[in-house]
C-alpha cells in the first residue's frame, strides 16, 4: 500500500500524465529516458534509507540485547530474508544499473554530438 501511495503521489517524477511532446520525437526519447532514470534514482534513496534505517534498528537491538532489554532483534531477524536482503539486493543492483546506464547515455552522446 505504502509503494502504490508512493507512486500515485510522485507519479509525475515517472512523466505519466505531464510528456506533451510528440511519442517518436528524440527529444521526448530523451526526456523520457531522463524521467525514467531519474524515477530510478528516487526508488534508490527509499530503498537506500530503508537499508539505512534497518542497520540503525539492528545497532539499537544488538545493544539492547547487551542490556537484556528486548527491543526486537528476534523480530529484525525474521524479517531479513523477506524484507532487508532484497532491499539491500534491490540498492546494490540499482545503484549497478543506474551507472551503467549514465556510462552508456554519456557514450552515446558522444558519439550523436561529434
């Protein structure tokens, strides 16, 4: 619910209802291109803070356990497979992604300018 609340509220960052160029034309290629990967880029800092805020509530629980206090590290470890693993998967393949693609979108404007 959170992901479609997201999407639905930021939808013009992914230029669905906002492109008013014309469907073939470069221009709209590019700036399609540049809305897609700037959506990437915005999915990569959720997910990022995401990452961020599961290693703080494992440093909290890790430290409380010390303390004999619970303060959920058996509940931080039933949710690593399904929730943190992928997202930690899902930073690290984006981040991969997003500069193989700038690296390729740098080469090719190369070779269309000169």
């Amino acid at each position: 619910m959170l992901l479609i609340w997201l999407f639905l509220r930021y939808s013009h960052i992914f230029c669905l209802s906002t492109c008013n160029a014309k469907i073939g034309s470069t221009a709209t290629e590019l700036a399609m291109k540049e809305q897609l990967l700037r959506g990437l880029n915005w999915l990569l800092v959720l997910d990022f803070f995401l990452v961020l805020a599961s290693f703080g509530w494992l440093v909290v629980a890790v430290i409380g356990r010390s303390f004999a206090l619970d303060l959920g590290l058996r509940l931080w470890y039933s949710l690593w497979d399904p929730l943190f693993l992928p997202a930690i998967s899902l930073l690290i393949g984006g981040a991969i992604l997003s500069g193989v693609a700038g690296w390729i979108s740098r080469k090719l404007s190369v070779f269309r300018d000169g």
